[in-house]
C-alpha cells in the first residue's frame, strides 16, 4: 500500500502531464499556424513577448 503523500504526487504528476501534452501542445500549435498567415510585425512581435513572458514566469 502507497502512502496518501506518494499517491498525492502521483496524481499532481499525471495532472501536469495532462496539461502540457493535452492542452499546451495543441494551443501552441494553433497559434503557430495562426501566426504563420501574419504579415504584420506587430502582431508577431505581440506572439513573441507573451510566449517568452509565460515562459519565464511558468519556468
């Protein structure tokens, strides 16, 4: 029998799993084919700071 700490872990584990793999990966790619049709420069510049900001403060 796993002690409840382990199995707590466990469940945050496949959690975060779920979330980067089911739901980040997906996003991300959305938004890279989006900017893909861009030409404006703004708007990738705008793509660029929001993913190094989240990227920073999530790391």
């Amino acid at each position: 029998m796993m002690n409840p700490k382990v199995l707590y872990e466990i469940k945050v584990h496949g959690f975060l799993l779920w979330a980067s793999v089911g739901l980040l990966m997906p996003v991300s790619i959305l938004i890279k084919r989006m900017s893909n049709r861009e030409q404006s420069g703004t708007r990738l510049r705008i793509i660029f700071y929001v993913h190094a900001i989240t990227q920073v403060f999530l790391h």
